[in-house]
C-alpha cells in the first residue's frame, strides 16, 4: 500500500527525531595502536571524539547542552577520567558541538580551542541563522529556534588568517585547519590518517556510513569547494562527522562527485 505524501514525511520527521533523541549512548574505540588510542562517544546522534597521545589527552567537540552527566559517564566507561583532559577543540559553534565547553571549561579546567570566525557566536551562547538543506532539516530547525548553551570565551581562538596549526603547541601529532565550510570559524582536525570533519558532512540517519549533506548549510558551493579540499589530502583514510559515520575518504569522494553531477 503506498502511504500519503505527508503520512510518508511524518514518518521520516519522527524517525529522524528518534535517531537523534532515542538512540542509545555508546563509545566506540575508532583506533588503540599502542601509541595512540581514539575514542568516539555519541550522545544523541552528537559525537564527542577523545585523542589520547603522548600522554595527553584532547577532546573534540562537546554535544549539546544537558548532555554532560551522559557524556561524563561515556568517559569513565571508556577509562577516561574527565579531569584528565587536557583541551578541547571545537570544529564549530553550533549549539550541538559547542553545548556542553562551558561546562568542561568551568568543572575541569579544560582548556577551549575554537574558530575566531565563531568567536561572536559563542558570545551569543550559539543564537544563529542556520539554513535548511531539506523538509526534515526544516523542522528541525523549528524544534532548534531559540535554543542557546552557556555561553564561555575560548582560551585559545584560531583565526582564518594564521592557516594551518600544528597540534605539537598542544604536545600532539596532528593539525588543525580553519575550515568556513559550515560556518566562518569551522575547522577540520586531522590526526594520522583520521579527519575529524564536524559538520562539513553528515552520516545519514538511516544509514551512518553513508555521507550525506548536512541538515543545515548556507552555502553549499563553498561546502563542497571545502570538502574536495580534505578529500585530497591523501593521508586522511577516515571521515569522523559530528553526527553519525565514519566513513571513508572513497565514499566521499562518490558522494562529492554524485553531487557535482546534478
Ligand atoms: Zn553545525
């Protein structure tokens, strides 16, 4: 029997809710070589990833607000003691990737790395325009409206103009790239052959290994300029999205040229 149009969407809308809202938390061990070991942890289809090398320890991203006490306890679950981590780097302001530094920043002294092109979105504790890239996106949106984090000022701001950061200021291998493929101030973290890409793409609700464009983006040209930009660094192998995934550079790459072509 074929359902209604708007039946089929209300299906889709409440079962994107669910994957977002009623997921199970879980932490995922992504890499444990011996000398470093990356953690993911999802809360509500928001995921946290923890870097631990050279003995130090760095977060990136922070979820949504509330969700500290899930997150904490995916850390200790995970064998890693909160007041351990040493900084945090945020690929983005948005309040599903900002929420819970404030939080971080004051418990444990966790020291906030951002994008300086962010730093007036993080000063409005996350209150943006964001743009919708679907139906489902739109109602997301209205359940979003008016949503804020606590608000906090980034110990460390990485501007657009200062290029390339080298984690070894941190004590770790790695970079970070100021990235405006999301929003002014978002970065891509690479850690051997790992990108850490925030929202520049997003795993797809039904199926999290396929890429997918994300929910909310202003400027979808520039998006795909950025993502082409990653998918040519040859050591990157693996794509870790804000939500959902991983999935591998291949596969964006068929996602990047199925879009081109439309
Ligand atoms: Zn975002």
């Amino acid at each position: 029997m074929e359902l209604p149009f708007g039946l089929k969407r209300l299906f889709v809308v409440a079962l994107t809710m669910c994957c977002f809202g009623c997921s199970a938390d879980k932490a995922v061990v992504i890499e444990d070589s011996g000398d470093r070991r990356i953690v993911r942890l999802d809360v509500a289809s928001a995921n946290i990833y923890i870097v631990e090398e050279n003995g130090k320890r760095l977060m990136i991203d922070a979820g949504n607000p509330g969700d500290e006490d899930r997150y904490e306890a995916l850390m200790r679950e995970s064998g890693i003691d909160p007041a351990t981590i040493d900084f945090a780097i945020l690929t983005h302001g948005h309040i599903d990737h900002a929420g819970t530094a404030a939080f971080f920043q004051d418990r444990y002294g966790i020291q906030i790395i951002g994008g300086a092109g962010d730093q007036s979105m993080i000063e409005a504790a996350g209150d943006v325009d964001l743009c919708p890239t679907s139906v489902v996106a739109e109602l997301l949106h209205m359940t979003l409206k008016g949503k804020q984090y606590p608000a906090f000022e980034l110990d460390r701001g990485i501007s657009a103009a200062e290029g390339i950061v080298d984690l070894a200021e941190f004590g770790m291998t790695g970079k970070v790239i100021p990235h405006s493929g999301h929003t002014p101030g978002s970065m891509v973290i690479t850690i051997g052959s790992h990108a850490f890409v925030g929202d520049l793409i997003r795993g797809g609700v039904l199926r999290p290994e396929v890429p997918t464009t994300h929910f909310f983006m202003c400027d979808l040209e520039e998006n795909r300029r950025r993502i082409s930009e990653i998918i040519a660094l040859h050591e990157i192998r693996y794509w870790h999205p804000g939500h959902f995934g991983p999935f591998p550079s291949s596969a964006v790459a068929q996602y990047l040229a199925q879009q081109l072509d439309k």
